[in-house]
C-alpha cells in the first residue's frame, strides 16, 4: 500500500459491529435458532442490550457508502466489479457449502440442491429463493449498491458527478416510495439508501474537507435513517424501544463522523487488521456453525461455556477461512478476472494528447490550500 495509510478505526468498527451481530443471533434474538429455546430466553441477564445488535448492520451499511466509494474512486466500472468479485465471493462460496452441509446433517427439508446451487451465484434475492443464512439478505442489499456504483464509475466519478448521484438516489428512493412503485423500490432500496449515500457523503468530507452541502447530505440521512429505524422496530423487530434505537442510531452517524474528520486517526494498532479481515467471513459463518456446535455441546456445557465455545470457534475458523482461503483465491482470480477485461477496453488510440486539468472537477475542491486525503479503507462487512 504505497504511501498510504489504513483507516484502522475502520476495521475496529466493522469488527465491534460484526460481534453485534453475532450477540444478537446467539444472545438477544427473539426467534427459533441454534439453541433449544429462543436466545433471548437462554441470555434474559444480557438480552435487553444484545436485543439490538441487529444494528450493527445499519453500521455496516455506512461504512460500506464511505468505503465502496473510496475503493471505485479513480477506477472503471469493470476494474471495480473485480475487486468485488474477489472480495465477496471466495468466504461467501464457503459459507454456503457449509450451508449444504448442515442441511444434509439435520435433514431440513428437500430440494437442497435447487436451494444452493442459487446461492452459490449470491443472485438467488432476485431469484426468487430463499438464503441459505439468513445473514444473507444483506449481500443482496449492498448488490444494489454496488450495481449503482459501477454505473456512477462508468460515468467517471468525479466530485460533481458524487453530488449529482447522491441527489438523484436521494429523491428518487423518496418518490418510488411515494409512488409506491416496486420496480423503482428494488432498485433503489429506499429503506437502506439513507445509509449507503451518507457513508458516501462521509468519506468525501473526509477527503475534501467539510462543506455545507456534505453536512447537508448527511443531516438529511440522518433523520431518514431515524424514520426506517423505528419503522422497523414496529414492523420487524416488534418491541425494540424505539428511543433506544435512536439513540443507537445516532451513536453511528455520530462515530462515523469522528472517522471522516480524523477524530479518531490514532486508533493505530496493528491487531486490528487481523480484526477486520475477520469480519466478513465470521459474519458468514457464526450462524451455520452454531448449530451443529450447540447440538452437541448444550446442555452438556452450561449456557455461558456453550456461549464462548461457539464464538471462539466462530473466530477460529474465520481466521482459517481468511488464510487459507479468501487470500489465495483472491490471488488467483484478480490477474485473470483483470485479463478477461482486456477484450472488453476500447482499442488504443493511434496517437496519445496530452489535456491539461483545468477545472480540478476530477479530485474535487482544495479546501483550505490542503491536498485531497488518500488513505487505504479498511474494506465494509461485506467489501
């Protein structure tokens, strides 16, 4: 990473929102899952607070609008679905083998196959078929996104061009829900967008500097994103408080906009890359591993024994994943995914001109007499 730095408070967010997760599926979730009874039920000494972990991924989603646009920034559409291919789908692939096998182990139910072999393709949201973990739904939501972002690429991603698309995002989502237009709704996903366009708004306060028009972008998502918040406290996760919710809420906005103005620039211990390499794969995998983990060792093991032992293994083999997995096969699919774009580009021209940058609309504007910040992200949950 010539010359650039990592945004290491990065990773500890995305690694303290993924354990968010993780406490909320094995310690606050109301429903059925790996234990016997409801988690909620097994943990009541934690559950109120672990109860809204499920937040964790409105953090993830922030952070993947402020890291997803730094990454395509300077890139093309097609250079830009590589690094998501190479990012998202060697521990997902896992994950979903691993699905099959717990399926097989516990028998649930038949038609496996035309269960998996969707999943494989990360499109089975648009398919018409159900995840194989429900941790899934979220990829199909950033999916949006990044389809929005390669287009923004092709485009040439500029700081004018950032403004208009966040604008356009912005009202469009707000009339397809108006509207009631479903076609508009899928796409857009106005129910997530606030989140994704204030990350974006985020990261160029972060690299331009702080304008009214930015801070306005992000007021205005802040609030829309406290409407879907407590929307979804009444409708989906029924009897979370919605005060809570939106204190939690602005907790996110509010660190987020610590990470964009450098307020927390000396998180810099080297652990927490590890930490958030592990994130992706741990968000996959915790959920699938709880349940054969818990059907042999509870009620054998007390709760809390049983607890530990599943997020210890949860963590291990993330680490494993990671290693032996994500790294080389990312490694063996970026030449040759980058090789099967070369068909793809325009012929080169016969003799190169030389443009002068007159307008500076490619970087932005300099504010203050400072150069842009170009500091390596830490890749989103699930970039």
């Amino acid at each position: 990473m010539t010359g650039r730095q990592r945004l290491s408070e990065l990773d500890l967010l995305r690694f303290l929102a993924a354990v968010a997760v993780v406490l909320f599926h094995f310690t606050g979730f109301g429903g059925a899952g790996a234990w016997p009874e409801p988690s909620r039920e097994v943990f009541p000494e934690i559950s109120a607070l672990t109860r809204f972990g499920y937040l964790g991924v409105d953090l993830f989603f922030v952070i993947s609008g402020f890291v997803i646009l730094m990454s395509a920034w300077g890139r093309g559409p097609g250079e830009f679905g590589v690094s998501r291919v190479v990012r998202l789908m060697p521990a997902y692939w896992v994950s979903v083998l691993l699905g099959l096998f717990v399926y097989a182990l516990f028998r649930l139910g038949h038609g496996v196959p035309g269960l998996v072999v969707p999943n494989l393709t990360m499109l089975q949201g648009g398919l018409g078929v159900r995840n194989v973990d429900s941790v899934y739904w979220t990829l199909w939501i950033e999916l949006h996104f990044y389809v929005l972002i390669a287009v923004l690429a092709a485009i040439g991603i500029t700081y004018r061009s950032c403004i208009a698309f966040m604008a356009v995002w912005l009202f469009a989502g707000l009339f397809a829900d108006q509207a009631d237009h479903r076609l508009l709704q899928v796409m857009l996903v106005p129910t997530w967008s606030p989140y994704f366009i204030a990350g974006m708004a985020l990261y160029m306060i972060h690299r331009f500097g702080p304008t009214l028009l930015l801070w306005g972008f992000v007021g205005v998502t802040y609030l829309m994103a406290l409407r879907w918040g407590a929307w979804r406290a009444e409708t989906v996760f029924r009897g979370a408080d919605e005060v809570v919710v939106s204190a939690l809420i602005t907790g996110i906005f509010a660190v987020m906009i610590l990470v964009a103005t450098d307020r927390l620039s000396r998180i810099r211990w080297r652990g927490l890359t590890t930490l958030g390499a592990l994130t992706y794969p741990l968000y996959l995998l915790h959920s699938q591993l709880a349940l054969p983990l818990l059907d042999n060792l509870y009620p054998a093991l007390n709760r809390w024994a049983a607890l530990a032992a599943v997020i210890a293994v949860s963590l291990t083999a993330s680490y494993a994943v990671h290693h032996a997995v994500e790294r080389p096969l990312a490694a063996w699919m970026r030449p040759r995914l980058r090789a099967s774009l070369e068909a793809a580009r325009p012929p080169a021209e016969p003799s190169a001109v030389v443009h002068r940058d007159l307008g500076g609309d490619r970087d932005g504007p300099r504010l203050n007499g400072d150069p842009p910040h170009d500091r390596t992200p830490a890749d989103a949950t699930t970039s």
